[in-house]
C-alpha cells in the first residue's frame, strides 16, 4: 500500500522521456578498457575524500558518449542504483535543462526503495513543487534534501550519467546546473555519490569545472594514440572483417586514416558495408581510401560529403528534394519521427513537395537515426553532421540554406493547415468536469493517443513558424480561420493538456504584431480578447480543461468580440443574469498563497513573473501572464520579509528580513537561495537594492548601518557607518557610485560605494524619519519622503536643498519615485482621495500616470499632467496596500496587501471600474466544489464580492450582486453537451 501512495506522490513530475540510457551506444566489448577502468575504479573508491564529479570531455568524435552508455550499463548490470540523462542537439526544443534533476529523481526513486521513499514524503502533497522548472530548486529539494535523510541507507555506489552537457543548447540552458555542481554543496554530496559528466570542452563548461576541488577532469584528447587505435582496430575489424574482400591490411588502412576519431571510423564502416546497388564492397573501400582531407573540408566532412553523394546527384529534381526534405528535417524546432514529418509535407502549399520523405532518407542511415525502425524521431546521428549541412564551405552542393523562405512558409502553412484540419472539441474525451486534470489517471495515455506527434507539434510552434514570415495572405487566411473561430478553444484546449497555457499568450501576442497589416485589423480585437482570456483564465484550464468551457466562457463580457463570436455555440452554460461585465475586468489575477501580510511586491525586468515578499517568511515568485505560483516558496527567512527586488538582468532576487539577513536567490524561471546568508547583522534588514549591473546589493538595518555585498561571492564588501538610528530606505545611484540612505535620525546620507566612506555632512531639514529615498535616473537628485509629510528634493553632489519642501500630505510620506524624465511623484499639487495613509507610489515607464497604495485598502491611478484621479478606486483589497509596481510594459499593476493577497490589475480597463461593492469573501482559490470536492464552477475574482450561496432566495436591493443561472449548465459527466450537438467542429 505504502508503494502505491508513494507512486501517487511522484506522479505528475516532470520527466524528460528517452533521454535515459541507450545500449546501443555502448562501447565495442574489449575496447576503451583503460579508460572505463579507471571511471570505475573512480566510481567504487570509498575514500570521502574522492572527488563527487568526473568531467570526461574532448573534441567532437572522441567516443564520449559511448563511454558514457558503458558506464550507465554497467551501473545498471551490477544493480547499483543509477541514472543516464542524456541531452541531444535537435531535443533543445524540449528545454530538457528544465527536466534534468526530476527526471534523475524519479529513476533514482525506480532503483532505491529509501531514496523513493525520501522524495515522496519531500514532494507529497505538493503540486507546485512536483512541476517546478527550476533546477537549483530540483537540486535542493529533490537530490540534496532525500540524500540527507537516508544518508547511510543505501547500499553500494550511486552513479548518475549526464551525458552531452554541451548539446543543451545555448550557455544560458546549462549556466545553472553548472552553477549547481561547481558549488560547495556538491563537495558534501554523500561519499558514495558519483557523477559522470561528458561534453565537449566549451569555454562556458570549462570555465566551470577547471580547477574545482570537487571535480576530477579527464580528457579523451589526451589518450596515448597507440590505445585509441587498437580499440579502433578491433572495432573496424568487427564491423568489417567478415566480408573477404576486407582484411588485416584493410583494415589498419582505416585505423590509420581514422585519425584517432571513433566518429569516423563508424562512418567509414557505414559507407564501406553493402548498400548501393551496383558497387562492390571493395570499390566502396577503394574510395574510402581515396578520400582527402580538402582544403576547409576534414576528412569527416569528406566522408560525409562522400555518403551524400552516393545516394543523391549532384543536380536535378533528385537534389532539389533532399534540399527541401532536409530542410525540414534541420528546420523543425524538435525533431519528428518519420510519420509525422510526412504528415507536415502532406500539408505543404505546393502538391509537387507532398512525397514520402523515405525516397530521400532511405539511403542515409549512415548519418541519420530513425531511418531503419522508422518510429524513433529522424535526427542526424553526430553534431557534426548538423555542422557540416549548415557550413556552405564545407558541404558545398549539399548545403542546406535555413533562411529559404518558401521552407519556413512551407512550415508555418503546414502547422496552421493541421490545425484547422484536426482542432476538435475535447479532444482527449474527458469524461467529468468534477476533476482536476491531475485526478484523470490515464490522462497521459490519451494525450499520447489523441493528440499525436504532428498535431502536438503544430499546436506548440505554429506562431513561433509564423513569426520568422513576412505577412503572407494565404498564411493570414489560415490564421483567421483560426483565431476567429471556435477551433481557438479547441487549441486553447491542447496547449492546457501539454501544460503550456502561459506559452499561449506568447504565441498570440506573436500573432497580433504580425497581422498589424490592412485588411486584418478587424481580427486584432478578438486576439486581444483570446489573450484576456488566457490571462483571466490561465490557472484554471491548467488545473481543469473542462473549466475552459464551463468556467471561463459564461464570465466574458458581453460586450467582448470573443463573446459575441463563442456564445451562441455553446448554450449549455451557465448564465449571468445579473451584474455581468460589459469590459474585461480590472483585476485579472489574484495571486494566493501568503499566509500573512505581504509587504513587497514588483515585476521582473521582462515582466513576464512577480516576486512577493511577506511576514509568513517567504519569498514568492508567479508567472505574471497566467497568475500561478512558479515553484515552492522560498524559505530560509526566520522572520517576516520586508522587502524584495529582482537584480536588473531578472536572473536574482534579493530579499531583506527582519531575521537581520539579506538573502540572494537564483531566479531564472523561480528560485532557490544561493549559499548561505550573506548578512547576519544586528538587527532587522528593512530596505534592500541592486545596483544597475546586477553585481552589488545594499541593505539598510535597524542596527543603523548600511551594507554593500558583492553578489556574485555573497560577502560583505563593507558596512557603512553613520546613522545614529534605523535606517528605514536604501538606494543605488543609476551609475552605481554612490548610495542614498534614510534612517529615523531624521537625515538623508550619501556614501561613495568604492571607498565607504560619507561624500558630505548628513543632510538634514526633515523634521521626523525618513522612510524613502530614491535617486533621479540622471543621478544628480535625490528625493526623500518622511514622516513630517513632506518629500524633500535634494542636490545629489553637493547635498542641499532644491527648492521648498514638497507640502501637502496630511500623514507620513512613506514612499517616492522619480519617473523615466526625473519629475517626482509628488511634485504640483497634492493628489486627493486616500482617507489614510499612502504606503507606496510608483510612475508609470512612460511617467504619465502614478499609481499609489494606501492604508485604506484601496489602489489610485493618477494622470500627471492634470493631477487628477484617473477612474474610480482600485477596491478588492480587504487590508492596507503595502506595495504597488508597474510591469515593464505599463499594461499592468501589481499590488500587495495585508490581506495576504498580491493583485494584478489591466491599467487599460482602470477607467471603467464604476461600482463599490460590499465585501464577502469566498473560498480562497475561487472554486464552488461538491461533495467529495467535485469541481462545479469557478468564480473570478471580479466576481467574487459579494458573492452569496445558490441557496440565497433574494437580494435586497435587485442588482447588488452577480447573479447566476444554473439551469442549462451541463456539467459533470454532461459537460460536453456544453456545446452545440449541430456544430462543426
């Protein structure tokens, strides 16, 4: 039983399929011996003192991952628990750098009972956690925290095999998880863990693993030259030492010319063994023997060039379709098995294109995989044959051009014409809306089944195709038999199947700039709403499909494109009555998971994701587009949050605490702390800061001190003292040489970050603290706000005074911002309307609206130039509003409360909010649940206050509230009868 519930615990990991152990790699029986030797003397070494990681690394060829195949095979026939993660060129569409430790997790928890029982009980009931794309995260929770707790119950050697590191992609898709085995943790990896590592000597891998303690490096290129032969030797000879007409003397001609590359010595045996009809085996050796190294072409290239020119002429239709059969095969953003890349050609625009690609592939199996077994996907076999296709100067005739525009039109028209021919509602044949999509429990299966490799692979890239176009009428056409349609739920639907709604936004935000042309103007609106839609609704179809129809269709508004285009299909749906939306609302998301007041909050440069800061002692990180929690909760902090930031490059976050740390987090997709604490002051951290490069923090303490950290080394550079209270707010100037601080002493400091030490006298007019500075972007201002209700503009390099004291606040000025062009948020006349105190303000990017936070629950948005109130107030906070921010993009407000809630609001409907509604809370995620926790409906958040029970007779006054009509709602096992039984799909 307790297997069973271990099962359901990992279920739902993400795991990298046939990235595992392949042994049809393996190295040649009785070659390589000296090498594998001294790996497995490495491996079952029981000194704690070995090093944790092997890096086997050389050039291109060398027989690394065969090697590394070995390794894994013999880990596995020994019975040792063991891993093989292998990464692949053409597989970088499937960002398996995401997958790698879950994927390492769950076939270690295959092979170790403790091990599985370990990360079950780390990952039990904890879906966020299980689905997490952050590696730094993986590594901690799923590798570090599961060892630590078994430490001593597994029994023998734990080997993982991470093969081809250097085919992951560009330096950024492994920068973490050589961060991760370079560092210090890795050095405490239990002494019976190993890790093999293979790649080619890039300088990004290099620079990582040189010189490291922990790492033992070895390399293939260094292998004495009278080894490498003879294991070339007896693989030739095994190949070819059958056939007569190959003997010893062959046979060492090969070696010999084989320059010590096991690459080219297989490719040599492929061209030499029998395949053309009308050559002999001994003409075929004979030409092998007359290739030359050319000049800019190696022999590989040669041999290479030679194996093409075998199977196809050098000029005529024969050409011409290996060019454009190749092209697809290079082109494609994954690589396809052989029936899904003729399933794409059957839907390109020109009917001469639409051939079986095996009268092309048939004869290439000595460079190509998955042209034998014709399921596995079709892919060259090396690297190297990518490189030689795409070089001109090396494959000459056989050059494939991807910049051919008719074959990038080929594949956007091929994607869109498969989905307009195979877009259907509910796809997978969900049989109950009353369940999570996580509840289906073959959901996988029919995923496989239903939606098979081309449709899959249309529905993920079709915009991505799209967008390498020029606007195309004929591609154009399709795209609006898409998008303005119906066919729009039914991919919706897909792409929330493959756990890629947030990717959806993207896709159509690609679409809207490529239609910006005459003529298709009218279909901007509905993709406007498409998008609105996935932003409103994204955490729901990812946690139901069914809910696409039944929850998110009945809440758009009326008067939308999208509404007017989709209703009518479907008149199984509930209704509302009452109190519906004309526009789309203002509060798109909101964002739960605090358990206490939330005290900071911004977007991240690209504004794709939020970091949150609160008093439950967490850091939290969600994705912006689609409103879900990205990863588990950052936990370290012993005491509540105060403030957070992301460095300016969006791959840091830094978080001050009053547990008197500041802590720097990873944050490339979430995060994970890095290290140990770099501050452990005196007192509570209560302001923290990057600078503009990314490379220091500065953090201001209640000890009265300023601090300056390096980054990168997580120390303290140097603590600048001065202050004789609190110091409450900290800033960088935007050249990163100087800092601003505000303390409770009443003044405003500045210090020179280089040498520490205070540029003037504290500069004093403040009557009571100071709780913000911030500088102007030029650097030559620095504002303050304090408690005396004023803000105060000062000369940043000579420390006086600009002008009078900005007056008008009746309470304490917590909070000030320059905009992009230096105006101050409080400059001009004061801003009336929050009855309490204002907590935070910030400027628009293009500085002419200010938003601002208040202690009377409420969110303002302010026009600059006229200095009036823009729409009514932004009220669904239930608590004081701590924080408020822009995205990057100025579409969209992010806010924070006491209520334990963080807001995110569309500026462009702020206008429109015209009612103040009585406050009555519903369950905390929306969801109106049955018995047995039956998903019945979803309510957004617009419509949440007030909200009363079904069993509510009436409302006094009529119209107060949102009212629903249930009685055509198909659900349940109905909920497919939702849409017309008449309609096309």
């Amino acid at each position: 039983m307790s297997h069973v519930l271990e099962d359901l615990n990992l279920e739902g990991m993400a795991y990298a399929a046939g990235a595992g152990l392949n042994t049809t790699k393996k190295c040649l029986d009785g070659t390589r011996t000296e090498i594998l030797k001294d790996i497995i003397d490495w491996i079952t070494r029981s000194d704690d003192n070995a090093p944790r990681i092997l890096w086997l690394h050389g050039q291109a060829g060398r027989g690394k991952s065969a090697i590394a195949h070995t390794i894994a095979s013999w880990v596995k026939a020994v019975g040792a628990p063991g891993t093989c993660f292998c990464f692949a060129r053409d597989r970088q569409a499937e960002r398996r750098e995401e997958k790698i430790l879950t994927t390492i997790a769950r076939d270690l928890a295959d092979r170790d009972p403790a091990f599985r029982r370990a990360l079950s009980n780390v990952v039990s009931n904890n879906h966020t956690l299980k689905t997490t794309r952050d590696v730094a995260q993986q590594w901690e929770r799923f590798i570090l925290e599961p060892l630590s707790k078994i430490n001593g119950e597994i029994v023998g050697n734990v080997v993982v095999v991470i093969d081809a590191l250097d085919e992951s992609g560009p330096e950024r898709s492994r920068k973490d998880i050589l961060s991760l085995l370079k560092t210090s943790e890795a050095t405490h990896l239990p002494a019976n863990f190993r890790i093999l590592l293979t790649s080619r000597t890039l300088p990004d891998i290099e620079r990582a693993m040189r010189d490291v303690p922990h790492v033992k490096a070895t390399s293939l290129d260094n292998v004495r030259r009278e080894l490498v032969e003879r294991d070339i030797r007896l693989y030739v000879s095994k190949e070819l030492g059958r056939f007569p007409s190959i003997g010893a003397t062959e046979v060492q001609n090969v070696v010999k010319k084989s320059d010590g590359l096991f690459e080219w010595a297989r490719r040599a045996c492929e061209f030499i063994r029998p395949g053309k009809p009308g050559v002999t085996l001994k003409e075929r050796y004979d030409d092998l023997m007359a290739l030359e190294s050319e000049e800019a072409r190696t022999l590989l290239d040669t041999t290479y060039f030679a194996i093409l020119e075998g199977s196809i002429p050098q000029s005529g239709k024969r050409l011409e379709q290996y060019r454009s059969v190749m092209q697809q095969i290079v082109m494609t953003l994954e690589p396809l098995p052989m029936a899904a890349l003729n399933s794409m050609r059957e839907n390109f625009p020109n009917k001469q294109d639409r051939y079986d690609v095996i009268l092309i592939l048939e004869f290439m199996s000595p460079v190509l995989g998955g042209i034998v077994d014709r399921v596995s996907a079709v892919r060259p076999l090396h690297e190297s044959f990518y490189d030689f296709l795409t070089d001109h100067s090396r494959s000459g005739i056989y050059f494939i051009d991807t910049s051919n525009t008719q074959h990038t039109k080929d594949l956007a028209f091929a994607a869109l014409q498969i989905l307009h021919d195979n877009l259907r509602f509910n796809i997978c044949e969900l049989e109950s809306s009353y369940l999570a999509n996580a509840e289906v429990d073959d959901l996988s299966k029919r995923i496989e089944e239903k939606i098979p490799h081309h449709l899959s692979y249309s529905s993920r890239f079709w915009a991505r195709h799209l967008q390498k176009m020029v606007f195309d009428l004929e591609l154009a056409v399709l795209v609006k038999a898409i998008i303005g349609s119906k066919k729009i739920l039914f991919w919706l639907e897909i792409i929330s199947l493959l756990g890629m709604v947030g990717k959806g936004v993207k896709a159509l935000g690609t679409v809207a700039t490529w239609l910006q042309v005459n003529g298709f103007k009218d279909i901007l609106e509905l993709v406007e709403d498409e998008i609105k839609l996935i932003q409103n609704f994204g955490s729901v179809m990812v946690h139901s499909t069914p809910h696409l129809y039944a929850s998110a269709l009945p809440f758009i508004p009326s008067n939308a494109l999208l509404s007017m285009m989709l209703l009518p299909n479907f008149p199984g749906l509930a209704r509302v009555v009452l109190g519906g939306l004309n526009r789309w609302p203002v509060e798109q998301q909101l964002l739960h998971g605090h358990t206490s007041e939330v005290k900071s909050v911004t977007f991240s440069p690209d504004g794709k994701r939020i970091v949150s800061s609160s008093k439950d002692n967490t850091v939290r990180v969600w994705d912006a587009e689609i409103g879900v929690q990205i990863g588990s909760p950052l936990e370290g902090h012993t005491n509540g949050v105060n403030s957070v930031a992301f460095s300016p490059a969006g791959k840091q976050i830094v978080s001050g605490s009053w547990d008197r740390t500041v802590r720097v987090w990873n944050a490339p997709q979430a995060c994970l702390q890095m290290g140990s604490p770099p501050d452990r002051g005196a007192s509570a951290v209560k302001s923290v800061a990057f600078s503009s490069d990314g490379k220091k923090i500065v953090s201001g303490s209640d000890d009265k001190t300023v601090r300056v950290w390096d980054v990168e080394r997580g120390a303290l550079v140097r603590k600048l003292e001065g202050h004789s209270d609190a110091v409450n707010a900290v800033a960088l100037s935007p050249d990163g040489e100087m800092i601003a601080s505000g303390s409770w002493d009443e003044t405003v400091r500045v210090w020179d970050v280089g040498s520490g030490v205070q540029i003037f006298s504290p500069i004093e007019g403040h009557t009571d603290a100071i709780f913000s500075v911030a500088f102007s972007p030029d650097g030559k201002r620095i504002a303050s706000g304090s408690d005396d209700q004023t803000v105060r503009v000062w000369d940043a390099g000579r420390g006086v005074q600009i002008g009078s004291p900005l007056e008008g606040h009746t309470s304490a000025v917590e909070s000030v911002a320059f905009s992009l062009d230096g105006k101050i948020a409080s400059v001009g006349s004061p801003l009336l309307g929050h009855n309490d105190a204002v907590f935070s303000v910030a400027f628009s990017p293009n500085g002419k609206t200010i938003i601002s936070g208040s202690d009377d629950k409420t969110v303002r948005i302010w026009d600059v130039e006229r200095g009036v109130q823009v729409g009514s107030p932004l009220e669904s906070h239930t608590d004081a509003v701590n924080s408020v921010a822009f995205s990057p993009d100025g579409k969209c407000i992010v806010s924070c409360s006491n209520d334990n809630t963080i807001r995110v609001w569309d500026v462009q409907s702020c206008g429109d909010i015209i009612s103040d509604h009585e406050k009555l809370k519903l369950d905390y995620d929306g969801w109106i649940r049955g018995p047995q926790g039956r998903l019945l409906l979803w309510i957004p958040p617009a419509f949440r206050q007030p909200f009363y029970s079904v069993w509510t007779t009436s409302i006094i006054p009529i119209g107060h509230c949102i009212e629903l009509d249930l009685s055509l709602m198909a659900h349940g096992k109905s909920w497919h009868k939702c849409l017309k039984e008449a309609t096309e799909y």
